[in-house]
C-alpha cells in the first residue's frame, strides 16, 4: 500500500505556483491567432465607431462678480439683494461660488433654452430633460480668487459661445433686477428717517433759538464749544452705526460676526458719549459740570441740534446713494473673458480612445486565454 502511494503522489494535478510563468507561454503562443483577433476587432471596431462620434467644441467664457465694496450701504444692500439665494455663503471668500450657484438657477437658464431651441437641439420633450442635459454640457467653476469660468459643450461652435455669452447676459439681468429692488427698498426705507430726522432737527434748532432769543447772549466757553462738536460727531457716528445695524438685521441673525463687530462699535461710542456726559470728562473736553449752569443748558441745546444736524446730513447722503442704486440698471458683473467661437475640437479624445479600448481588448483576450487554458488543465488531469 505505501508503495502505490509513493507511485500515485507524482500523478497528482500542478498548483499555479508548479506552472510559472513558463507554463503559460505554450497557451500564449498557441491561441496567439485568437488574441491577434479579439484585439484587432476591437481596434477596428473603436476607430469606427470613433469616427462616427459627432465632434464637441468648449466655448469659455470668465467672469469677476462685483466685490464687496466699502461703505454703509452699498456692502448692506448687495448682501440683503443676494441672500435670498445665498444666505451664508455671501461672505469675502464665498462670493464667487454664490454666483456660480446663480448661474444654475432654471429661471436663468429658461430664455436661453428658449432663444437657442434647446428642446429640438438636445432632442428632448420635457423642460426638465432639458436642464438635465444642460447640466450635463454646462459646467461652472469658481475659484478661490473669485472668478468664475463658463464652459459649454456643444457639437456646433458658434452656438456653444452665443450659450456661454447669453448666460452671462442673463445673470447680469438677475443680479440688476434684484438689487435695483433692495436698493429701492431701502430708498424707503432712508426717506422715512429723513423724515424723522428733519423733524427733530426743526425741533432742535426752534428750541435753540427760543433759548438764545431770551437770554439774548451766552458766554458759554472754549470748553462748551469743544463738548458740543466732540459729541456731535460721536453721536453722529452711532447713528450710522444704527442704521447699519438696522439695515444688516434684515440679512444676518444676532449671532453673526457682522452683527456682534457693530454692536460693538455701537457700545464704545455710547461710553465716549457718556463720558463726555459725565463728572468725568477728559481735561480737553470737560463735563459739564465744570461749565457755568446758563452754559450747561446752552450746551445741552448746543450738542443736540448739532447731533441732529449731523444725522440728517448722514441720512441724506446715504438717501442719495440709494437713489442712483435704484435707478441705476448697469451690472456690477466684469466680464474677463467673452467666450469665442473655439475653431478646435474639444472631444472626442479619437486617438486616445482607440489606443485604452485596444489595450484593454489585449488585456481582456490575454487573460480569457490562461484562465480557459488553466481549467482546461484541471478538468484534464481529473
């Protein structure tokens, strides 16, 4: 019995490792005609079917949208106009990815796929199918700098720049609208505290005239006249920064940095007001104890038609500001680069293509002829 075990044992089927590389090279040689075929059928037939693919050209078109610009309220009203769309992403470093996001928007892109006849262009029957193509064909990008780049995609070159262009053309139109519409709101919104402000302004300067009709004149000092325009101005100051604060509360919640920067603001000219209010003044601008009584109420009187003076005239200007935004109907968007009509194709990549799908056929055969030569041997040796 052991003697036909010892006999057997050399009879026993080869593992992979028995075989080597060596082992393989007969199957190689021997179905070489099988291989040759596989892969010059499938060369053959990807050169053709390559060739039958319609060219695609890239029109590029880049855009710079409007950077966030100093000032009370031009920097509050572009945000206010955008964040309907963009909520937190409008900020120095996100604005570009805002407007790329607009870019997308179906109301946007609905009179282009109107003036191009995009349904019959892309062979589709609904709306929807449409902007899922145009998804496809149309790509946004943004980087960090804050330009953006239009690309479309479009097997006839002169209709791929006209798109690119007429997106650009129509965000122009969105952004004008919407922020002619904010800036119209706030024109509103700044005539009725000109109103008010005009009102306390009268106010300020009948009681100051009142005053100084009956005592006839008032000797109220250096230090009255000094205390009356530190005061005007700093209580100027906060009123912008109210207004401010007003106007970012319509955009932002109270736990924003914006927010918390003026509230902070708002805080340290109150204690500089206050202190110049108080016993303890500052020896170049004295409180007004130090001020004889008939001058403290000169003073009094003084300080506030100044103040009053001096936020009227704040209101007006930025009234004035707000009424050439709301007339004006010029896109703050620069265009870069208008997208020319390529006069090179884009894809297909032919070349390319034929030479990865021949590699892989010769890969594929390769592989389909060890593997079948390897059970082979198995299924013989059973």
């Amino acid at each position: 019995m052991q003697k036909e075990t010892g006999q057997n044992s050399p009879t026993q089927p080869q593992t992979a490792a028995d075989v080597g590389i060596q082992g393989y090279l007969p199957a190689i040689v021997k179905r070489r005609k099988l291989i040759l075929f596989i892969t010059v059928t499938v060369a053959v037939v990807t050169t053709i079917g390559s060739m039958l693919l319609p060219d695609i050209y890239t029109a590029r078109a880049k855009i710079l949208p409007p950077q966030q610009q100093g000032g009370l309220f031009s920097a509050a009203m572009m945000q206010g106009a955008l964040a309907a769309i963009g909520g937190d992403l409008l900020g120095e470093s996100k604005t570009a990815r805002l407007y790329a996001e607009m870019l997308k928007i179906e109301s946007l892109r609905d009179p282009v796929i109107e003036r191009f006849k995009l349904h019959d262009v892309y062979g589709k029957k609904y709306r929807e199918d449409v902007y899922k193509t145009m998804g496809k064909k149309i790509l946004i990008t943004s980087v960090k700098e804050g330009i953006i780049t239009i690309n479309v995609d479009d097997s006839d070159p002169k209709r791929a720049a006209e798109i690119a262009n007429s997106l650009v053309e129509e965000l122009k139109k969105l952004t004008t609208g919407m922020s002619m519409t904010v800036a119209a709101n706030n024109k509103g919104f700044f005539e009725e505290r000109i109103a008010k402000a005009r009102e306390e302004l009268t106010q300020a300067e009948q009681t100051l005239k009142s005053f100084q009709s009956r005592y006839k004149t008032v000797d109220a000092g250096q230090q009255a006249a000094l205390s009356v325009t530190a005061i005007s101005q700093l209580t100027a100051q906060l009123n912008s920064q109210e207004i401010e604060l007003s106007i970012l509360r319509r955009t932002y919640a109270d736990s924003s940095q914006k927010i918390k920067a003026v509230q902070q603001a708002i805080a340290v000219l109150k204690d500089k007001i206050g202190s110049l209010q108080s016993a303890g003044g500052s020896v170049a601008l004295p409180g007004f104890e130090k001020i004889p009584e008939r001058g403290q109420e000169f003073l009094h009187l003084m300080r506030k038609f100044k103040s009053a003076e001096a936020v009227y005239d704040m209101l007006v200007k930025q009234y004035e500001v707000a009424r050439l935004n709301s007339e004006n109907d010029v896109s703050t968007i620069q265009v870069l680069q208008q997208a020319k009509v390529p006069d090179k194709r884009s894809k297909p990549k032919r070349g390319f293509l034929v030479v990865m799908t021949t590699f892989t056929a010769f890969l594929f055969s390769l592989v389909y002829v060890l593997v079948t030569d390897r059970f082979g041997r198995i299924h013989g040796n059973d």
